[in-house]
C-alpha cells in the first residue's frame, strides 16, 4: 500500500505492474483535488495561461478500484493497519510512506477544493502576475530561484527582486559551483538580488494579489516598493499520519529516518520515498521518482527472495533556472550536478527542457495529456 502521492506515486506505477500475480495492491490519497501534481511544475502553473490543466492527472482513472481516496490519520505497524479519518482500517503486508511536504502556494497547493476551482486558482494568478509591474521572490531555495527566473523569463520587462536570508542561493546540498551558476543566470537576467536579508513581519503580506505600490521591508532595514508579493519559503514535512508510530525514527525536520534500501528504520515491510525520507539531497520531485522505483523494486525483490536495491541520494540534482513558454513546449535554463560533478547548462537543458516531464508523467500514468 502507498500512502499518499504525487511524483513519487507516479514514479511507483511502472514497477508496480511487476508485482507477482495474486499480490493485492492499494493506494490512499488525502482529500485533494489535484489526482497527481508533478511538484516540478507547480511553479510555472501561474505563469502560463492553460498549462495548470495538464498538471492535473486522475488517480481513479490509472489505479481503479485500488485507489482509495482518505486522510490517514494513523499507522499501527504491529497489527499491519493504516487507520483512517472515517475509521476504516486498511491492512498492508508492505507499505510505502509518500506523504510529501507543505508550503507556502503556488508550490504547493494546499485548498481542500474541486479540480476546476483548483485550476482556477492557478489561472487567477497568472491574471494577478499580469497586472503587476514589480514582483517580489521571497526565499531563495530552489523554488524561489526557479519562480524568479520563470516569471522574468516570460515577462522581461517586469521587475523581479528575489529576497534571501542566507547569502548563498538554492539548496546546500548542491554544489558551490551550481548555486553559484544559478546566481549568476538570476543577475544576467536582470533580476535584483537582495542576499542575507529577512522580510520582517512576512506574515502581515498579502501574497500572489495584485497590490500596486506595497513597501515590503526587510529586518536590515532596506525597502522595496512591489505590485506583488510571491513567497517560495520553507516546506513543512507531513508527518502527522505517522509521528505517533514512529516517534523514535524521524528526524529533526519530522521526516523519516531509512537506510540504504530506503526501509523504515527497525522495519523491513515499510518504506518512506519522497519528501518524508530522510535523506541528504533537495526536495525534488524527480528524486521521488527515483525513490518509488527502488521502493517498489525492492518490494517485489523481498516476495521473490531477490537482493534489495540501493538508493544513492543525490546521483542526479538539476533544476530550472528560467523557463520560456512556447505553445506547449517549454525550453528550460538548467543547471544541475551529476555523482557529485557539476554539469552544464546544455546538458541539463537536454534533459529537462520540453514540458518539464508533464507528459512524461501523463504517459507513466496510461492517460492522454489535454492538449
């Protein structure tokens, strides 16, 4: 059974048709209205009028009658039982934990509403990203460096500031040489850099609205006059669905703690893959695919008495750094580090660029995308 979803649930399809006849198989998915959302492209959902519809794929439609949509509320690993909010349990003989993060919107979307009412809410903004003449990037991770160059990138003459507490931008365990490529592509596209600077009082903003002339104020003091304020600050782990089982396994940032095979500490039947695996590399989408693939391998190599395989965190790191929304096809500036070595922009470029591997995931899915 898989709990939760998104890219590390797509990313457990292909592998799941290899489990032996017989074996019963399950998914459970919170209230959501998204079905599965590539996480890698919830960034550009509000800069392209359209594209927020193929992030949208149905979980119904690919896993039928296993696909069971609740909010787990409990784990009860004795008795091999995932609990429920409406009280039903549901037992597994293996169980993947994919309970992925929270954050601040438009990376993450966090509304308890229908599919279109969600979709709308991409396209509002893009309305809102319109109407403003100055935006401003709070955070400087790899969402707020994807989000400032994207929304530069297709609208260049706008204003973009990108605000940052620490003086190093994206994620520390990319390489120096990468975070210092991803500054350099920010300043040559124009964008304004403000480095070791706090937002004071960042919860008294008003995000993703239009709001023509906001003094936003930093902690140092300096101000900056914005039309829109978008904020790409730190994601928070789901952890409530398994803290009071495995209380002694999680990490200081609540996500669990596994091994090389990417096993629960202390369980052999359960696995966490995605945002709530402990590991040393970003917060990807692409690395929870990654992570579903060895989980599931594995899975299927315990019922046929084979070796397990083993996860190497952070093999493959890249992200966009300014997207250009052509029709349906997107040509992505990346930049990235494979094995540890950084690689350059062509390469990544290669890799990643299209449509940000939406219909990759419409085809690991068995769906159409919508054109």
């Amino acid at each position: 059974m898989d709990t939760r979803a998104g890219a590390a649930e797509v990313g457990c399809r292909p592998e799941i048709t290899k489990v032996p006849p017989g074996e019963p198989l399950g998914t459970c998915d919170p209230p959501d209205p998204r079905g599965m959302w590539p996480d890698i492209t919830s960034l550009l959902s509000p800069l392209a009028t359209g594209f927020a519809r193929k992030t949208f794929i149905s979980y119904s439609v690919t896993f039928g009658d296993s696909f069971r949509q609740g909010e787990v509320v409990g784990i009860d690993p004795a008795r091999q039982r995932v609990l429920l909010s409406d009280g039903e349990e549901l037992h597994y003989s293996h169980l993947i934990l994919a309970t992925g993060s929270d954050g601040p919107f438009p990376g993450k979307f966090n509304q308890v509403i229908d599919m279109e009412s969600a979709i709308q809410t991409y396209e509002d903004m893009v309305k809102e990203i319109e109407k403003s003449e100055r935006i401003l990037v709070v955070g400087g991770g790899a969402a707020g460096v994807e989000m400032a160059a994207e929304i530069k990138t297709e609208y260049p003459a706008k204003e973009v500031t990108l605000i940052h507490s620490k003086v190093v931008l994206a994620d520390v365990e990319l390489l120096h040489s990468v975070r210092q490529e991803a500054k350099e592509i920010l300043l040559r596209k124009g964008v304004r850099l403000l480095l070791g600077e706090r937002v004071s009082d960042v919860e008294s903003l008003t995000p993703n609205r239009f709001q023509k002339d906001t003094v936003v104020r930093t902690e140092k003091g300096t101000e900056v006059v914005v039309d829109m304020v978008v904020l790409c600050t730190g994601i928070k782990i789901n952890s409530s669905a398994y803290a009071a089982a495995f209380g002694d396994r999680l990490a200081s940032n609540s996500a669990l703690k596994v091994n090389k095979h990417l096993q629960l500490e202390g369980y052999e039947n359960i696995y966490a893959i995605g945002d709530c695996a402990d590991l040393k590399e970003p917060k990807m989408a692409y690395h929870a695919g990654l992570h579903a693939n060895v989980a599931v391998t594995n899975i299927i190599n315990s019922l046929t008495h084979k070796p397990l395989k083993t996860y190497k965190p952070g093999k493959v790191i890249c992200f966009p750094v300014g997207t250009a929304v052509k029709c349906a096809h997107i040509g992505t500036v990346t930049v990235g580090q494979v094995n540890g070595y950084y690689v350059g922009r062509l390469l990544v470029t290669i890799a990643k660029s299209r449509d940000l591997f939406v219909s990759k995931s419409w085809k690991t899915m068995g769906q159409t995308m919508p054109s």
